[in-house]
C-alpha cells in the first residue's frame, strides 16, 4: 500500500524541461582560504544535473596574483541539502554534501561543507537558487526511493 502511494507521487511529479532553470548565475566569495592567505571569488549556477561552481582562487594581500578559471560540477545525488541564509550586509549559500568527496575539491571548504558568500543585492537570486536545488535534490531522492521499493517489492500475481 506505501509502495502505490509513493509510485503514484513520484509519477505525478512532472519532469522538467532541461531548460527550466534558467536563471543568472550568483556570485560569491569564501574568505579565508589557505590560512587566509587566499580568497576565492565565483559564480554558482543550477542546471539540470546539479549545481556548477565556476571560481578562481586569488591572493588576500595584493589581489593581482589570480589562478585560471576552475568549473567544478555537483550532481544532485551528491547534495544533501542547499540553504539560504540572510545577513544585514551579506547572504550565505550553504551547500552540504552527502560525503567528504563532494566538495573536496573546492579549496575553503570545510569537510562536506561550504558556505558561499553573495552581495544582499544578490539575495533574490541565492534564495531562488537555493529553493530550487531543494526541490530537485528532494526529486532525486523520491525517485531513488521509488526505484528501490520497486526493485524491492514482489512481483504481482
């Protein structure tokens, strides 16, 4: 009886066009990279596999000495949770891995962990990005979670 309930929820959620989330890339910043050494200054954007994080890696003295360009991808499966934090002059994106490896390659984060510094004049946007990853992770999960139970139940007859 769960099994039907969750099959028909999970059917009834529409897919999505690969072009639905469109929307402007946010900007941000992680201080304190290498011992406060280095900063971290990017754009992070939704699309339909997950999240992508364009960034470069620049000193915290002099500004000038900056690395190339780095994209890194975060597909949906290895994001546990994407929330929006609001401050007086700053806003935080929160991105939580399901494991360490997630994030490791993102210099200034934490563990399965990192925090995106944006602008308050970016706050509609994080906070429109942030719900959306919501959402879609939560999809991934029900869809996971339906193919197990049915992969799981007995064959009718």
């Amino acid at each position: 009886m769960e099994f039907e309930i969750l099959k028909s929820f999970v059917l009834a959620l529409p897919v999505l066009p690969p072009n639905f989330f469109i929307m402007s890339s946010v900007p941000f910043t992680i201080e304190d990279v290498y011992s406060s050494l280095a900063e971290l200054e990017g754009v992070v954007r939704m699309e339909p596999t997950g999240l992508t994080l364009e960034f470069r890696v620049m000193d915290a003295i002099l500004h000038m000495l900056k690395s190339q360009p780095k994209e890194v991808r975060i597909p949906w499966t290895d994001l546990e949770e994407v929330t929006f934090t609001k401050g007086y002059f700053k806003c935080v994106l929160h991105l939580r891995a399901r494991a360490m490896t997630g994030l490791s390659s993102i210099p200034g984060s934490n563990g399965s962990e990192v925090n995106l510094r944006c602008k308050r004049k970016y706050a509609p946007a994080a906070q429109e990005l942030a719900s959306n990853a919501g959402m879609r992770i939560v999809e991934h999960q029900l869809r996971a979670l339906a193919a197990l139970n049915q992969a799981a139940a007995p064959p009718p007859g």
